[in-house]
C-alpha cells in the first residue's frame, strides 16, 4: 500500500512539473540571444525555430496580419519573418522594411552594438538606440503608425461642426 502511495504520489509531481513548465514566448527568445523584446510588435500569434549551426537558430516568426511600427523610422513588418539567430546578431533577415525619404529599404541583418541596434539595409547600415526598442510596440496601420497616434486621439482631434 505504501509502494502504491509513493507512486500516485511521483506521478503527481511529474505531471505538476510539466504543467508548470512554460513554453517560452518569442520576446522571451531573443531576450535570451540578448535582444530587447519591442524589436518584434505586439501581434505574434506564433513562431518556430530550428537549430542551425553551432549557437544559431533558424527562426519563423508569424503576425496577425502585416503591420507598421513608428520607431525613430517607420518599419513595416510582414505577416511572415524569417530569419537565422544567434547572440547579438540576426541574419538572412526577410519581412522588414524600413522607410527611407521615397522609398522602402529591406532589413537584412541586425546587430546589438554596446547600446545600440545596428541595422543592415542593403549597403547602408543604420544605428538606432536601444532605448526604442525596450518595450513591446503595437501594430498599427500605415496611416496611424506613420501619425504615431492613436484612433481615439485622431478622432478627438477632429473639428466639432455646431449647427
């Protein structure tokens, strides 16, 4: 009987370990290859990885829908992101744009630089700030990313017609 107890009392455990052990989330990914989470928005409804070569990570990551984040530049970011990760470096990037003045650059690579993200975009390489990037963005449409605002602050903003 004693034997018995001890076993009901193993598969217990067992079972509350594996009910307690969380699966971790994307922003808890690339924390861990030292990236901060608001590099990717709030809209992940998924992803996938598979181990590459020696410390990198094919990675999937898929969005609700395509979006916009307002960073200290517009970005566009598609349904579907694919790339390799390792520590401090992305690579073989595809799904993000970057706005220039007229036109719209592909992200390619992206490396943490001491305290600063350094983005590859073609033969041009941008610096941007850790500090944009700490806390997780909302997705937006174009036209309220490349506002900035909110739908509630541009309807408020409105004229009010009295007759």
């Amino acid at each position: 009987m004693a034997s018995s107890q001890m076993s009901l009392l193993i598969v217990a455990l067992l079972a509350l370990t594996a009910s307690t052990s969380a699966i971790p989330t994307i922003y808890d990914l690339v924390n861990q290859f030292g990236f901060p989470s608001g590099i990717l928005p709030d809209s992940v409804e998924s992803y996938s990885t598979t181990p590459s070569d020696g410390e990198a990570y094919t990675f999937a990551v898929y969005l609700k829908k395509p979006c916009y984040v307002k960073y200290d530049y517009l970005v566009h970011f598609e349904s579907e992101i694919t790339g390799k990760i390792s520590n401090g470096q992305i690579t073989e990037l595809k799904g993000l744009k970057a706005q220039s003045l007229w036109f719209w650059l592909s992200i390619d690579q992206i490396k943490m630089d001491g305290s600063s993200l350094q983005f590859t975009l073609g033969l041009l390489t941008v610096k941007s700030d850790i500090s944009f990037f700490e806390a997780i963005p909302t997705c937006k449409d174009k036209a309220l990313a490349a506002c900035d605002q909110s739908t509630n602050k541009l309807i408020s903003q409105l004229p009010l017609k009295l007759e």
